[in-house]
C-alpha cells in the first residue's frame, strides 16, 4: 500500500507517551521526521508498507489525520491513500 503525506503532518507527542517511544515508532516505518519541543512534525512523503504495517500506523498514531482515497493510477493499480491534517 502507498501512503501519500501531502502536507506537513504535526501533532503533540507527549499525549502518546514518551516523544522518544513515538519517535522509535515512526522509524520503524520509516517515516521521516523532526521534533521541536514536545510536537513531531511528520515530512511530506510517500510511504510504501504492507497492510499489516499500515493497519498498526493508523491504528496508533494517523487515525488523528484527514485521510482520503489517493487513486493514483486507477482500477488495477496497488491501492494508495492520501493523508493531511484535519481542516478546523
């Protein structure tokens, strides 16, 4: 599966436990980051993982993010979402 991150992602890591445990995580998908204070800012990016390491990512950390289908490439074509930050 692709993971299209269209815009800088950002969010408070410490409402997830310890930044260094958050950040750990996000390594091990290799997802591209920084962190300031205590927030993480997640870089514009496409990520390829399989389903079983996109259902985890999602299901602890990018469930917070506005997620939509990508459709890059159309019917045959490996499956892609596009993810950015919620709209207030």
């Amino acid at each position: 599966m692709k993971l299209y991150i269209k815009e800088e992602l950002n969010f408070k890591a410490t409402e997830f436990g310890d930044i260094k445990e958050v950040s750990d995580f996000l390594k091990q998908f290799t997802i591209f980051h920084k962190i300031k204070g205590d927030f993480i800012f997640i870089e514009t990016q496409k990520v390829n993982l399989n389903e079983i390491d996109m259902n985890e990512l999602f299901d602890e950390i990018f469930y917070m993010f506005n997620i939509e289908y990508a459709g890059m490439g159309g019917a045959g074509c490996e499956f892609s979402l596009n993810v950015s930050l919620l709209g207030l």
